[in-house]
C-alpha cells in the first residue's frame, strides 16, 4: 500500500479542467521588482532577528561584568578586614594613654623611669631618629619605663612636642611602645612624656 505522501489528486472532471485551464491561463509571474521587495523584507527580519540576538547577549556579558566586579569589591574588602583584625592589638595609638594611677606612681617616684632622653635643640628629623635608637636599646635593656623631654615649644605648640604621639604609633616604634602620657610637673610637665615599653 503507498504511503500517505504518494496519495495523488483524482482527475479533474470535464468542467473543472475547463475552469483550472482558463485561471492557469490569466495568472502572470511575480514581477521582478515584487520579488526583490519581497526578498529584501525576509532578509532586513533576518538582520533584526540578529541584532536583537546580539543586543541580548552584550547585555547578559554586562551584567556578568557588573557581578564579577561586584564579587572582587566584597572579596577586597573582606581580606582587608581579616588583614585589620590580624593587626596586633596592643600596638600604640595617639589615643594609648597611660591609665590615672601609672601617672600619679610616676610623678611621685613610687614608679622609678628607667631612661630618660632629651631631644631639645634637635631638628624633628634628627630628633625622631634618636628617638628610635634610644627606644631600641631601651627595650633590648628591658626597660619598662623612660621619659622623653621634647620642650613645649612656643605657646605650647612646639614641633617635637607635637610630632612625638604621632612618631611612636608607626612602625617601627608601634611596636616598642605600649602608651604614654604627657608628664608630671615634676619631670617636665607638657615638655615631656611617660613612655611604657614593651620588653624585648
């Protein structure tokens, strides 16, 4: 038995081959300009179709960027936040001062200084690397207590005076020094400083 595709159409009657004959016989081709009109349409929805498609995927790369950029933003600022918690605790700040009871021990001797060290008539670059020397050998000295004589400087705005908290709160001195606290009258007052080291 053949297959539903081989099926043909029965002969048309006397009557409808005279009517398909007289159609068949008025019907004109496509004209030319026509055709190319009708094939440059299938070819500009081609292009649509392919710039649509184009657009769609620059759009998903965006959006993977963003994401990928966002994802590098977070990772950095959690290592920079792991790398801050490692940091070590009790390295000194210009906010590491001595506690009220050190202070009053000191000024009345009961604490005896260790170390003193004078840093009048320096430059602040000549002052700052004595400093470092003498806190170095201090600490290998195991000293626990010295006192740095900086000068109040005119109106109390002495440079010396001032650079000193900011000197011992970096490297290499953060790490010699525990805190400190502007003396007592009796060793300097606001011309100098209470250092506590931390022993070697």
């Amino acid at each position: 038995m053949a297959g539903s595709g081989d099926k043909k159409h029965p002969p048309l009657s006397g009557e409808d081959a005279e009517i398909w004959a007289r159609v068949a016989a008025q019907a004109e081709p496509l004209p030319a300009l026509r055709r190319a009109r009708h094939i440059a349409t299938r070819r500009s929805r081609g292009r649509k179709t392919e710039t649509a498609q184009a657009t769609q995927n620059a759009d998903t790369k965006k959006s993977g960027d963003l994401k990928k950029t966002a994802e590098t933003a977070e990772t950095a600022g959690m290592r920079a936040k792991a790398q801050t918690s490692k940091a070590p605790k009790n390295t000194v700040t210009p906010e590491a001062r001595l506690d009220p009871k050190s202070k009053r021990r000191l000024a009345r001797g009961t604490i005896v200084i260790d170390a003193r060290l004078d840093l009048h008539g320096l430059t602040a670059t000549q002052a700052r690397a004595r400093l470092t020397g003498f806190l170095g050998a201090a600490a290998q000295a195991r000293h626990k207590w010295v006192l740095v004589i900086t000068g109040k400087g005119r109106a109390g705005e002495g440079v010396l005076r001032r650079e000193l908290p900011l000197w011992i709160s970096q490297p290499p001195l953060n790490q010699l020094v525990i805190a400190y606290e502007p003396a007592a009258p009796p060793h300097g007052g606001a011309g100098a400083f209470y250092l506590r080291l931390r022993r070697a």
